[in-house]
C-alpha cells in the first residue's frame, strides 16, 4: 500500500514524501481514511506506530480546506500529557503542513507564558497543548474555542494516569460539541473506554495490535542482578555493547540523578531528565541526547512520554516500572515504525512483583539471562511472591481486570546479541520477594504535569 490510496491532497502526499516515509503504517492506514469521512476514531496505538501522522494528516486535510482561525481562536485542539510530546505533535504538524500554510502552535507549563499569549493571538489553525497550561491561557481570555472543528485526545490512557481527567472535562466543556473527536491511547482499559463513550460520537475502534501487546520488533531480555551492583552491571553492558545512545529509565527522580552521576563517575557521559527539570534543562538534554554528547538518557517514566528520538537503538529499564502498562510504554521507545529495538531490564529480587505484573499484561514470559560475574546472591523468584499483595492505594495490574497468564514457559533466546558474556539459568527458587512499591513521583503535583 502507498500513501495515495489514503485520499490525502497533493501537498500532503508531498509533505509525506519529504519525510521520507514511503508505505502508511498500519494505523496510518486504517485510521487516516475514517477520519477524512469524518468519523470518531478511538485508536489503540503505542508510541512508534506512526501515530501522530495518523491523525495529524487528515486533520490538517480538514483545516486547510477552510477559512484561516479568528484571532484568539482555534480550530483544532491536540491535548496531550506532556510537553516533550506536545513539542514534538507541534513540529510534526509544522513538517506535514508546511505546504498547507496552517497555523500551529504549542502551549505548556513551565516556560513564559508570553510567547504563547503572543502566538495565540494571531490565531492558531492547530493547537497543541498540555492541559494546565490551556486552562490557565483560557482562563485569562486568551484563547476562545468557539470554531473548534476538531478535538484530538493523544495518549489519552496517560493523561488519566496523570490525573488530568478533571482538567480534560474542563476543557471539554468549553468546546462546541458539533466537533470531531479523535482519542489515541496505547491501551483501551475500562476507564477509556468511558472517556470514549462520554466525548466520541459513534467511534469507530482501531487497534493495530492487541491490547498491551509489546512492540514485536522489540527483542526483550531480564538480566537477574543485585540490586545494588546495578549501575555496576549498566556499565559493563554499555562498555562491553558498545552502545552510545541508549535511554535508561528509573522509577524515581532521585533514582535518575544518582544513577546518572554514578554513570558519570564511570566515564559514561550521562544526563537525567525528570519532572522537577526545568523545561530548558530537559531541551537540552534531549538535543544533548540526540546529537550524541551524552550517551546515557536516564529518564523517568513521565519525563520519557513522547521523546521521539529515530531509531533509538535500545533501552534499558534500570528499575522496572511498578506499574506494569509503563513497560509498553517504556520499550516502545525503541523499534520504532518497524525498526528493529531491544530492551533490557536489570531486575532485582524485590522486584519480581513488577516482572510478574508485566508478563501477565504482556502474555508472555521474559527471556532471563545472567550476565557472568554479576549473577546475584538474591535470585528473582518467578511467579508472584507470597507477600507481593497489591500495593497501597494502587491495585497490582493483575488485579486490574487482566485475567490472561502468561504464555508458555521461558521465552526463546533467539537473537539474544552476543556481545556479552552471559549463560541462562533457571533462575527459581530464593525467598518470597517483598514487593516495595515506591511512590514514583506521579503524584499529579503542578511541575510534573505538564504545565
Ligand atoms: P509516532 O508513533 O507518531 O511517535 O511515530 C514514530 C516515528 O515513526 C516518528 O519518528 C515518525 O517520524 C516515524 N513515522 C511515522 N510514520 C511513518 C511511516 N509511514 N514510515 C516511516 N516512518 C514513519
């Protein structure tokens, strides 16, 4: 299939070819001819499948067909969670529409207010914006949403886990409800399903893979170590690949900053990225990230949504996320629009709860493989411990409605890359892991929500 099947204009096909893409993924190309006829779409669709082309082609077909936004007015709204994916929805709509002559422009916290005022009174064809920020710009009277044609939800499931939801309902309220509604979510849990069934007429559902099913180019591995010879084993692993890009996550802020410096200490060239950095600092250090001056991104979870970096070649979960979706999320960074990616995680005893939670959301049992002379002393016990009850205040993922197992016994090793030394074991038996669910900083406190 090629792009001119899709009904997209000349100048799009165009803009399309200057970019270099040359067969629609298959989002893009089950999504993008609903949403021309001008249906509701609800899309499950992960980071990296081509999403924001999905939506962003068809709405600027839209809009550039009609006459030029008021001043103070807009006529398509992209919500997003946070600003690195508001930025980056921004400078895709910039790239597709720049024959089109459609006017954009993205609005967050965290930076001067006033460029954004300035911007918007111009008249903005296609916003992007992170909720606060917009409410804060409505609220003042600078933004006025009467010829609002049409509303995009994208990464909806995040915004919910961020607690916008009551900032989503705000700003929908302000919209006229003569509009079409667009909803991208990597997963279609309850509470999405919901949203869609609140704001979406009529949706018509596209999923271009199961839900929370991990990317398939993404080869997988755990690497069982002790917790504390973790920053020790990310070392060797980046010396012994050799890789100069790689993305690291952790679960905390302060998990991030010590991990980097510890990199650092290494002769690893490393930079966190994390909610309390200030806008500029996290600009900064994904242009640092990009160019290739820094080697190591360590990034949490929040900090990491709608990084777009092409063909990042792996990443590394240096904690594993305590909330098992954030996985997809998180190797969903690498093997991109069908590049191939791998992703590696360095899993401790205490944390065989989150590995469990994750190969039940996944259906499928992670390869685990030891890297020699880091083999631990504490083996990760498979299957859920006898003290791993859910968390506190958060049900375990597997207590949230996902009822499947995971598939078969140990995955195959096929591809496992052979730089480093290692053997596969077993790896049963040890104590009962103690699950320890560290809050990991998403409380929705103003900094980290994208405001
Ligand atoms: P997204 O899922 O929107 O974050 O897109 C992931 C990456 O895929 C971005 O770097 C896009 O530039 C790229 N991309 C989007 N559509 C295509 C396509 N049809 N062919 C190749 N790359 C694409």
């Amino acid at each position: 299939m090629t792009f001119d099947t899709l009904g997209l204009s000349p100048s799009l096909l165009r803009a399309v070819a200057e970019q270099g893409y040359q067969t629609p993924s298959p989002i893009q190309a089950r999504a993008i001819p609903l949403i021309l006829a001008g249906r509701d779409v609800m899309a499950a669709a992960q980071t990296g499948t081509g999403k924001t082309a999905a939506f962003t082609l068809p709405l600027l077909q839209r809009l550039a067909g009609g006459p030029r936004a008021q001043p103070n007015r807009c006529r398509a709204l992209v919500l997003t969670p946070t600003r690195e994916l508001a930025a980056q929805v921004q400078e895709s709509v910039r790239d597709y529409g720049r024959h089109d002559g459609v006017r954009s422009a993205v609005v967050f916290g965290g930076v001067n207010i006033n460029p954004q005022i300035a911007q918007l009174r111009r008249g903005v064809d296609v916003l992007v914006a992170t909720p606060g920020r917009l409410l804060d710009l409505h609220g003042q009277g600078f933004v006025d949403f009467r010829d609002l044609e049409v509303l995009v939800l994208d990464e909806a499931d995040r915004m919910l886990d961020m607690g916008f939801i009551h900032d989503i309902r705000r700003i929908v309220t302000l919209l006229p409800t003569r509009r079409q509604t667009l909803m991208f979510s990597a997963t279609f849990s309850g509470p999405i399903t919901q949203l869609a069934q609140g704001y979406l007429r009529q949706p018509v559902r596209v999923e271009v893979s199961l839900p929370n099913a991990t990317a398939e180019t993404v080869q997988q591995w755990v690497y069982p170590v002790d917790k504390k010879r973790k920053p020790e084993l990310l070392s060797h692993l980046v010396a012994v690949h050799g890789w100069d890009q790689v993305l690291v996550f952790t679960r905390t802020k302060h998990g991030a900053n010590k991990l980097s410096q510890q990199l650092e200490q290494n002769g690893i060239r490393s930079v966190a990225i994390h909610g309390n950095k200030s806008q500029n600092a996290r600009t900064r250090a994904l242009a640092d990230f990009k160019q290739g001056r820094v080697q190591a991104l360590v990034a949490t979870d929040i900090a990491a949504r709608g990084l777009d970096i092409e063909q990042l070649p792996q990443v590394v979960n240096f904690d594993l996320p305590n909330v098992a979706e954030d996985y997809v999320h998180r190797i969903g960074r690498t093997g991109r629009a069908g590049a191939a990616g791998q992703a590696y995680s360095l899993v401790s005893a205490d944390e065989a709860d989150y590995l469990y939670d994750i190969e039940r959301l996944i259906c499928k049992t992670l390869p685990r493989e030891e890297i020699e002379g880091f083999e631990p002393q504490h083996a990760v016990p498979r299957g859920r411990s006898a003290k791993g009850g859910p968390a506190k205040g958060r049900p375990a993922a597997s207590a949230r409605g996902r009822q499947k197992p995971p598939s078969g016994p140990s995955a195959a090793r096929d591809g496992a890359p052979a730089q480093a030394r290692r053997r596969t074991r077993a790896g049963t038996g040890g104590r009962g892991a103690q699950a320890r669910r560290k809050d990991n900083g998403r409380t929705p406190s103003r900094g980290g929500r994208g405001r």
